[in-house]
C-alpha cells in the first residue's frame, strides 16, 4: 500500500473553513424553519466561508501536485 503524503497547513485551514460555512448554512435554514427571517448579518456572512473554503483546498491541492 502506497502512504499518504502529509497534509498541507493550507489545506487542513480550508478544510474547517468549508466545514464552518457548511454548518452556517445548515443554521440558516434551521432558524428560518424555525420562523426567524431577520438572521444577523455575520452568520449570512459566515456562509462565504464554505466556497472560499472550496476554492483554497483546490488552489492547495493543485499547487502541491504541480511540485511533484
């Protein structure tokens, strides 16, 4: 079995970015099922985290296959 080369900082960091923009999202539709509709502007703002997430674990990823 091949051994998985070690993670990159940058891409652990985009990785809990995605996850806490991921779970923004899932607290905005709970708190709108929930009958709230005026959300504080910093969780509609937390959302932002999961594509920029998203586009910092593919830049990581891409970028540390080309050095190979």
């Amino acid at each position: 079995m091949a051994s998985s080369a070690p993670r990159s900082a940058v891409l652990s960091v985009s990785m809990i970015m995605f996850g806490l923009g991921l779970l923004a999202i899932v607290a905005i539709f709970v708190l709108f099922a929930l009958g709230y509709q005026n959300l504080p502007i910093w969780l509609n703002l937390a959302t932002l985290l999961c594509p920029a997430g998203l586009i910092f674990g593919v830049i990581a990823t891409v970028l540390r296959n080309r050095r190979r």
